[in-house]
C-alpha cells in the first residue's frame, strides 16, 4: 500500500532511481580531442545510485578560462563571480595556506645512492619538507627531499613562487617533467635557485608547457661540518594556465575577502581575527590580543622585563642625552595584574659623546660632516688640510647617539609580521646592540651602504689591488644558538654571507677588504635562535658593534690628512696621481718608482717603506702591484747551479680527492684548484658554486647569473657527482678561496714554519715549495688559510705530471687550515748541462772513428741543452797502443836474439879454453898441479877471457868424459894433485 501511495505522488514520467539534480551528480568535461573540443558529462557522485542523467552537451572551447575573481559554473557553463569570503585565480591556482600539505602534493625522500650505508632508507624517513602555517619548511638533515606536484595544462602557463634560502650548504633545484618522467629543458638559472639574504624572500617563476607538468622543488643538505643547515623556506605557489576553475578557493583562516569577485584574501589587521572563508575579521576582546593574519586570540600576558627596551635619545639643544625605556610595540603585555612589572624611570640627563671623527657639532645637538677638503677628529671645528695632504675620506663610527644617515636597521620574521616596524637595532652611546625583536628567531638587521670608493689622488686606479677595506669591532653574549651573520651585496646583484659566527664571541675585530671599485651594501643580521616559539626564551641574547670603519668611501668625510704627491714643492702645489708603480718621496713630495723586486702596499705609497720586497723566487710585475714567479727557478747544490723551467706547469693544475660520504650517504668530493705560476701575477685558478659546467665566456660577463665563483691562485669546491644523489650534472658548492698572495718559492720549508707532510724524494733532486696565504681571517682560521705546493722531480712522470695529497691528511690538510699538495712531474727537474751526459769512443773502422753522446743513468733533468749528436773523426788502422806494443815487442826480440848470440859465443870461447887444456893435458901425459895447469896468462887470449877453473869437473868436461870412455879411444885417467885435495878429471 505504501508503495502504490509513493507511486502516486511521483511526478509524471520520473521513474525509480533518476537523479534529481546536483546533490546526485556533477559534471566534468571529457578530455579534448584533436580538433580542440570536449563534452560536459554528467557523474554520479557514486557509481549506479541513479539513472537518467543529463544527456552530455558540447563543451567550451579547451582554451577558455574565467577571468581573475570568477569560477566556471558548469551547469551553465558561464563565468560566475566568487562570493566573499573566496577567490579565485581565473586561470590559476594559487596554494598559500601551509596547516599541511595540500592535495596533490607529496613529499618524498629519495635514496639515489646509499654509499655503502645500507640503513639509509631508514634514516631518511623521517625526512619531509613540514608545513609551517605561513609557509612550507624543507628538511634540515642531509637527505634528499623532493616536494612533487602534477598538473595538467591546457595551454602554456606558468608558475611562480616565493622562497627563502640562505644556506649555501643546501642544493635548492626546481625541475620540471613530463608525463615520461623526462626532464624538461631548463636554463641554468630556471632550475637552480639563487640565494637570498636573510629576512628576504626571493620569487621564482618557471614558464610551463601545455600538457602535464610534475613540479619538483628538491633540496639536498650537505652536512661537513656537524652544522645543521638552514632549511628552505617556501609559500604562494602560484600556476597559470589550467585552462578553467570550478569553483572559488575559501580564504584561509586570518585572512578574508569582504566584496564578491575578489582575486585574493587580505590578512585580518592586528586584534582581529578569522576562521576559513571569511568576509570580514572578529575582534578581539579587550583582554586578549592577535598579530597580523591570525586566525585566533590569545590572552594578554602580564608585563615582564622582556616587554620592554632601553633607548637613548638624541642630543637636545643643551647637549644633553637620556636614557629612557619604551613597552615594545605593539604592547601586547598587561600592566595592571598581579606579577606584572612596571615602565622602569627614565635615567638622568648626561653629556652627549662627542661627533664621530670627519664631522662636527652645529648647534651643540646636531653632528655634521665637515665640508670637502677639510678635516675634524669629532671634537674639534672642521680644519683644512695642509699642504702637501689632502683629506682621507671614509667612514669612522664609534659613538652611537643616532644612527648614522647612511644606515638604516629593520627586524623581519619569516612566519609573521609581528617585527616588520620595530628597530632591529637601537643605538647605545659607545656602541649599537640589537633591539628586543618580536620573537626570539627574529632577524635584526642593520646595513650600511656605501655609494662607491674613491682612492687617494695619488694612487693609480688601474693598477690598485685594494680600493678599500671595512673594519668592525664587535661582541656577541648569548646563552642559545645565536649566529650573526656579515653579508655583502656589490652592485645590487645579491647578497652573500661572507663571515658568520655562532653563539658567545669575545669583543674581536673584522676586516673586509674591497679588490674592485663597486657600489656595495654591508649587512648585519642577527638571529638569537633558528627555532620558532611564541614564548620568549633568549631576549637577553644581545649582539653589539662597538664601531665601523670604511676607508676610500667616495662619499664619506675625513678624521684626518694624508700625504699626496705635489707637482711641485712650491707652496700652493697641487696634489698629483703618480704613475703605477711610483711611491710619494717624504723628502720631495714627489713620485718615484719602486725599486726592483718590490711591490706596493694596498694601504698607502706615502714612503719607500710602502715598496715591500718580494718573496724569495719572485719578481715584480710593471705596475708594482703584485710579486709572481715567472715559472723559473735556480739553486746551488754542492757548487753546481740548477735552474729549473716550470713553464709546462703554468696552466691551472687540478685535483680530487675522496670520495667521502656524509652520515646519510651523500658522496662527494673536494676538487682543488691551482694556479701556480706565470700569468703576470695574475689569479687564474676558478672556483664556481651550483654548477660545475659554467663556460668560461660565462665567467667573464658579469652580467651573467654567475652562481658565485671565486678567482685566485689555489681554491676548494665540494663536489657532488652527477650520481651522487640522482643528479644530472655535478654540483659545486662551498667553493672558497685557500690562496690569495704569493708569498714566495724555496727549497727550505722551514723559512715560513710548514711541517712537510710527504715522504723524503727517491730520485737525487731537491723539491722546489711554492708558500701562497690567504689572509682573509675565519671562524676557525684567525690568521687565513696557508698553502704550500711542493714540486718534485720525478722523471717517470709527464711533463704536467700528477697531484697528490698527503696520505696522512686525505682532505688536503690536517687543521682546516694549512693546506698541503704534492705535484710531481718530469718539469719539476732541473734544466739539462753538459755535466749531464758522456761520451762513447767507438773503434776505428775503415780510418773513421765515431763518438757517440749518452745521458748519464739514472736521468734526472729535463729540456735544456741538447745531446750533441754523434760525431766522426778519421783514425788510422793500428792505433797508438798497438804501435807501441809492436815497437815493443820488437825490441824485445832484438835483445834476446842479441843475448843469445853473445852467451853462445861466450860458451864457445869456453869450450875452445877447456879443449886447450886437455889437449895440453894429453901432451905431458900428466896433468899438471892444479895452482900451474892452466894456460899461462896471455897465451892465445886476451886477459879479460881468462878462466879460473874450480875443483869441480865441468858438465861439459863429464859429457866429454864418458863419451870417450864408450868409445875406448885413448883414453885413460890421470891423477891431478893439488895442495888441497885429489881430483879426477876425465879427458
């Protein structure tokens, strides 16, 4: 029954189940065709819960959008304003509202190399960019960290967002891909995002293709030092070019829109409040209170002593000065409640300090700076200059009554506005101190900016090595993380930390020196702590300058006179710039150059003293502006002098170590640079920050978006290869510079105190050392960095031959701040001399001799003189030696045969004696007495062959003997007598 009841009361023609209208279904449009057309569909908002849907009609034309403040109602498919309390981009969408990552956004870490470290994954879990409210935070660790959006574009759009990045420790890329996962091609300058300073944020804006878009904004941390890095900081992302919106987007809480149409939400003004959607703000009750854009109210808390703050005043027309207190503003703070502390009196009146030097008091109230050409101390009237001097412009600042005219201080936060009117820093007599802030992670700036330089009138603008120089006494107390940074900004391109120091500092002095003439703005920012915090913890943290000197400021005033060149001595003469090279005479007041080997100093020529010498092994350029070595070098060495040509090593010389990898697995480098000689003195070694792929014509055009390079004699970059952490080209960071003067080149290492940290040489050939400095005093190196390269022989190695590092210290040095290289080469060995090779004789061949020219083993010289070919002498057959043994032997055989004629006629002789003698024997038939058988003296001889015959027979006489014994012919024995003995005697 009740059926047929409910039957009846249809309308006619509807049946079961057909959709009513727009709370079943809504409509969308189908993608375009290629004739540029699409259909709007009618979807149930769940799938089969009616039927009878509205047939599907042609849709607009794909490029069609709304105008700003208006949404596509697609029932009618016509342009509607958005009603208050939203917005619309038209064409866009913009995500301004940071409570959590909104949809279609995510966050993920990427693990593109683990470098051994196996649990990476899970270390990096935790890793997300973390919405903030206001804005969107990136991750503070090492890990790689992309937040990922996609859209589809129905025609070229673009889009655009705000950001902070201001650690140089952080690679920040924005990268664009299509639906292949291909990456888009981007200019250098679209892809890697440049620094800002702090308390500014920059905007970035990418053209984009029609067709889908994946949006990555990847960060990857490098943490070296045990610092932890400043995150990235991101809000308004903004995308042109979806074609159509469908709706309006409602105001985020703390903003509204009141009028219809509106194309963004404006923020609730302080004491008010709004939740979502909005049209106009609530306020507050009288005892609670809000900032800016708050989507709520807090009670008002009761007065402390960090609600207020102390100031002085300005001097009033009786030179007086006071110390008063003020409530910061806007006082949120409630007075009259228990525990609430009260406005402390006002200090007495006192004197005020004197004018800073280069100005003068007017009207005993006002400090004025002296006119051109004269001079003051601050306590005295304006004089002039006299003769022979002419003011030395700048800027001196030691007393604080009023911040100087060129100053100007301001206070920012990243998350709110509740600072943006307050002083960062308030004046305090003998020195300027930061003010109180809003919160505890406020920024407090203060800056000074400085037109130009303008080098004394005597000093050569083309050949100067320094056009001025910014020194600045401070002091920094702090019972947290404070860090106060000193940033520069040369000619308005961007601003760049140069010197940072965190927490406590004693009360210290820091010089900047300026090589080049530019306009250039000097930064100051302090911050008590990097973390967020209603409450108020660290107020009392408190940085302080004491005072501020910058010297050649073109517009600056003058404490005081220096000494300039004169054309003439006469009174009246005047000042005169002196040629490059040229120092002020004290006796003449006139220029004269530098003598040889001597280079002027960058403060001032005034004096021969000014022409400081050159270093051992060095020279002078024409100007006198800097000492260099020519790439030559001699050295006595056990009374021979060896002179080396280092030429084939002039061209910057490189070397990588590592790799090394940081907690979360990071690989990466550090890449070294060297220029070591050569050049004019010139610094050609280049060092470049971001990207490793910068053209050389690039680094030349300084109007190019350099990323930051450093140019000088040795200097170290951090490099991340290409698959370090998924990147398509290497990365340079943290590029600094390690030698900025050449000091000198030596044998010895102990003249400038270095310890060598390489093992002693094989080859027989002293190392030569090349000492550069870096003076520009760090955190960690107070007196600057010191380089020393060692050149070694080695004539196994090319001419260009190969750097190392010490093996104890693999990152090149052991402190941070001596740095050690070894680079060994053929070059490095002294130049060839005659002394250096031998001569070969060969033999004589055919009447011709040849001499052939060998180096001596094992060789260790290079280029010089040449060896001499070989050469050819005409020689005769047998050579001297053979002659004279010859000649020799011949003599020799002379005197033998000559010996034996004469012993074989002297033994004829003897046996024709002793013939005599037996025959004389055999005659008597007796022998005589022995004393008177021998021939009578004289008798058929000569005296000198007289014979006296021993007792003894001859072997002879024997022979004879028994010769005829055998023959039995005539013979017999005879008896011989003598006095002394019986003989026997055969004949």
């Amino acid at each position: 029954m009740s059926d047929h009841h409910d039957n009846s009361q249809r309308a006619p023609g509807r049946c079961p189940g057909d959709c009513l209208g727009t709370e079943d279904y809504y409509f969308e449009y189908t993608e375009c065709d290629s004739t540029g057309s699409r259909w709007r569909v009618a979807i149930p908002h769940s799938q089969g819960s009616c039927s009878g849907l509205p047939e599907p009609v042609r849709g607009t034309d794909c490029t069609f959008s709304c105008e700003a403040g208006e949404f596509l109602e697609m029932s009618s498919q016509q342009c509607t304003s958005c009603a208050a309390g939203s917005y619309s981009l038209g064409s866009g969408v913009r995500f301004d509202q940071w409570d959590s990552i909104p949809a279609g956004f995510s966050s993920l870490a990427t693990y593109m190399d683990s470098g051994g470290s196996g649990d990476e994954s899970m270390t990096c879990n935790n890793s997300s960019w973390t919405p903030q409210g206001t804005h969107l935070e990136s991750n503070r660790d090492d890990c790689t960290v992309s937040l990922v959006y996609a859209v589809h574009l129905m025609k070229q759009g673009s889009v655009s967002f705000d950001y902070q990045y201001l650690d140089s420790n952080v690679f920040f890329e924005f990268f664009i891909q299509n639906d292949q996962c291909q990456e888009m091609d981007q200019t250098g300058s679209e892809k890697w995002i440049k620094l800002t300073s702090n308390g500014e944020w920059g905007t970035h804006t990418v053209n984009l293709k029609s067709g889908t878009n994946i949006l990555y904004w990847r960060t990857t941390g490098m943490l070296l030092g045990g610092k932890p890095v400043k995150p990235v900081l991101l809000k308004n992302i903004q995308i042109e070019g979806v074609a159509y919106t469908s709706e309006c987007f409602p105001c985020r809480p703390g903003t509204f829109s009141k009028t219809p149409g509106s194309s963004s939400c404006d923020l609730c003004p302080r004491n008010t409040y709004s939740g979502k959607g909005a049209s106009s703000c609530t306020p507050c009750s009288k005892t609670q209170y809000s900032q800016e854009g708050w989507s709520e109210c807090k009670e008002r808390p009761p007065c402390s002593e960090k609600d207020y703050f102390q100031i002085h005043t300005a001097c009033d027309s009786d030179g007086k000065t006071q110390m008063l207190y003020r409530w910061v503003e806007p006082q949120v703070c409630v007075e009259n409640v228990t525990g609430a502390v009260t406005l402390p009196p006002s200090g007495e009146k006192e004197d005020c300090p004197p004018c800073n030097p280069g100005f003068y008091m007017h009207n005993s109230s006002t400090c004025l700076p002296c006119p051109q050409g004269t001079y003051s101390d601050g306590t005295t009237e304006c004089q002039r200059c006299p003769g022979g001097t002419e003011p030395s412009l700048g800027y001196e600042y030691k007393w604080w009554n009023i911040l100087p005219r060129n100053m100007k201080t301001s206070c920012f936060n990243v998350g709110n506005s509740k600072c943006d009117e307050m002083n960062g820093w308030e004046v305090a007599g003998d020195h300027i101190r930061v003010g109180v802030g809003g919160s505890d992670n406020d920024y407090l700036i203060l800056n000074l900016r400085v037109p130009g330089f303008k080098l004394p009138t005597s000093v050569d603008d083309a050949s100067a090595t320094e056009f001025g120089r910014i020194t600045f006494i401070f002091e920094t107390d702090c019972s947290a993380d404070c860090e106060l940074y000193f940033m520069i900004d040369v000619n308005r391109k961007s601003t760049n930390v140069v010197e940072s120091w965190v927490g406590s500092k004693p009360r210290q002095a820091y010089t900047h020196t300026m090589t080049k003439n530019a306009s250039v703005s000097y930064t100051w920012a302090f911050q008590r702590t990097n973390k967020a915090s209603d409450v108020r913890q660290y107020v009392n943290d408190i940085a302080k300058i004491y005072s501020i000197t910058v010297t050649n400021a073109m517009d600056g005033s003058a404490s005081g006179c220096h000494a300039c060149a004169m054309m003439s001595q006469q009174d009246g003469s005047s000042c005169v710039p002196c040629p490059a090279g040229h120092f002020i005479n004290k006796d003449t007041n006139q220029c004269q150059e530098c003598p040889p080997n001597t280079f002027l100093s960058g403060h001032h020529i005034y004096g021969k003293e000014a022409c400081q010498p050159c270093g051992p092994g060095s020279k002078n350029n024409k100007e006198h502006s800097v000492c260099f070595n020519d790439c030559t070098f001699s050295h006595l060495d056990q009374n021979r002098t060896l002179t080396y040509d280092l030429s084939a090593l002039s061209s910057v010389g490189s070397i990588m170590n590592g790799p090394s990898f940081t907690s979360k697995g990071t690989k990466y480098y550090h890449q070294f640079n060297i220029s070591l000689c050569g050049a004019e003195g010139r610094k050609v070694a280049v060092c470049t920050d971001n990207v490793t792929d910068l053209s050389s014509k690039d680094l030349q055009n300084e109007s190019a978006d350099l990323n930051n390079f450093i140019k000088t004699f040795v200097c170290q970059s951090t490099i991340i290869p290409a698959d370090g952490r998924g990147f398509r080209t290497s990365l340079s960071s943290q590029s600094i510079s390690l030698a900025d003067t050449f000091l000198g080149e030596l044998i010895s290492l102990t003249v400038f105190n270095i310890h060598d940290l390489f093992p002693e040489s094989s080859w027989k050939v002293p190392d030569i050392n090349f000492f550069f400095r870096s003076p520009q005093p760090t955190a960690s190196c107070l007196n600057g960095r010191s380089t020393v390269v060692t050149l070694r022989c080695n004539p196994e190695k090319s001419a260009r031959g190969e750097l190392t590092v010490p093996s104890k210290c693999p990152a090149g040095t052991c402190n941070g701040c001596e740095f050690h290289f070894l680079w060994e080469s053929s070059s490095a060995c002294p130049l060839c001399t005659e002394t250096d090779y031998h001569s070969i004789e060969g033999a004589c061949k055919g009447g011709v001799q040849d001499t052939l020219y060998v180096w001596n083993e094992p060789k260790f010289c290079t280029k010089g003189v040449l060896l001499p070919n070989k050469t050819s002498a005409q020689c005769e057959v047998v050579s001297l030696w053979v002659k004279a043994g010859i000649g020799g032997g011949a003599f020799m055989a002379v005197l033998l045969v000559s010996l034996t004629c004469y012993f074989w006629k002297k033994n004829k002789r003897l046996e024709y004696k002793y013939s005599r003698l037996v025959m004389s024997a055999n005659k008597d038939c007796e022998l005589p007495a022995a004393d008177s058988c021998a021939l009578a003296e004289g008798e058929g001889e000569e005296n000198e062959d007289d014979v006296v015959y021993s007792n003894t027979a001859s072997l002879l006489g024997k022979l004879k003997a028994i010769a005829s014994k055998a023959d039995g012919d005539n013979s017999e024995s005879v008896q011989l007598k003598s006095s002394q003995s019986e003989r026997w005697v055969w004949g």
